[in-house]
C-alpha cells in the first residue's frame, strides 16, 4: 500500500503485516490528537485512493490483496496498536504558579496547583522540566533578577524533594522583563509573581 499523506492534525497509525484477523497485511488508522482535533489522510493503491477523515477510519488490505476502506472499533485500535501508543511521549504541559510578594512562597492556591505539575511529571516515563522565574516591577531591575531566579530554584528543590532528578529540571530567572501583565515601573501587580513551568 503506497501512501500520500496530508495530515492536518491527529495521530496516524500504521502497521504492516497486522496479525490482527479482521485486518490482514497494512492497516492505516486515522485517529484524533490529544485535544481531539482530527485532520485527514490520502491512501492510494493504485488507482484506488480512499480519504482518511473521521476518527477510527482506516485502510487495509482485505484477503484478496485489495484495499478497502473500513472502520476500526476503539478497543481494537487499543489491542493493534498497543505497543506503538504506549510509547507515544504524552504532550508537554504548561503551568503557572503564583507566589506571595516579594517572596519565594507559593499563593495558597498555586501550592495546590503545585501537586498538578508533580502528579504530571510522575505519568512520564522520561521527563524534562524548565522552571523560569518572573516578578512584577516592584524594586529594581537587579533584584528582581535574583527574586525571579530564586523562586524558579524554590520550586526545583520542591521537585526534588519530591525525588525527581535535578539534572532533568532546569530553572532560570527573567526578572521583570516579560510580564504577564504588562505595567508601568513599580506596580504591584500579582499575576507577575509567578513560574512558567514547562514539562515534557
């Protein structure tokens, strides 16, 4: 089976020689990405051509040798392809946590929010993080470079605490310079006093 592909977006399954009974030799499989969007898919054998659009669509070959297209129940996608999706890395996930003034304490609610950043690092099986550090404009530039990379440090340690490696989380300080909310000079402003957390 030769195939042209045109894939806006979702995830293309494709094995060959499938020992699956219902499929047999190449089995093409459309199906959605993580934030169920579901993009498409040109198969063509020959002179036959089939698009892929709807999530669960596939292209086999049928015992003949000719292709056909075909829907593809969700627990036999599950079954078939089980050893490709459990290797699928998960997406990386953004988060924001917020810290009291002129400190490296977490907001009460972004301690909480902090227990969703761990519980999504402990799904991977291998993991990256980036912490950057942030302050709104109160006092000057030089210090909050190093408030901004002292609360990016608090929350490395507070993984680590947790047994996650420091070599695989990497924190940095940005000082006032990229605020989330943009303000004059010397503004109290809470949304700025945070980490941009990053995990992959």
């Amino acid at each position: 089976m030769r195939g042209r592909l045109g894939i806006a977006t979702g995830l293309l399954l494709l094995l060959a020689a499938c020992a699956e009974p219902k499929y047999r030799k190449e089995l093409v499989v459309l199906q959605p990405d993580p934030d169920g969007k579901i993009g498409s898919v040109v198969v063509v054998d020959g002179s036959n051509q089939f698009v892929l659009d709807q999530s669960t669509t596939a292209a086999h070959r049928n015992p003949g040798g000719k292709t056909e297209a075909v829907a593809v129940a969700s627990e036999d996608v599950r079954t078939i392809f089980a050893s490709a999706l459990s290797a699928k890395p998960l997406p990386p996930q953004n988060f924001r946590l917020n810290f009291v003034f002129n400190s490296d304490t977490l907001t009460e609610e972004s301690k909480i929010a902090f227990e969703g950043v761990f519980e999504d690092i402990k799904r991977r099986p291998h993991y990256d993080v980036e912490v950057v550090g942030h302050t709104d404009t109160m006092g000057t530039a030089a210090y909050n470079a190093g408030l901004s990379l002292q609360r990016a440090e608090r929350i490395k340690i507070d993984l680590m605490g947790r047994g996650l490696l420091g070599a695989r989380i990497i924190a940095t300080g940005r000082g006032e310079a990229d605020p989330s909310v943009p303000t004059a000079d010397e503004v109290d402003e809470p949304r700025n006093r945070r980490v941009e957390i990053t995990v992959r």
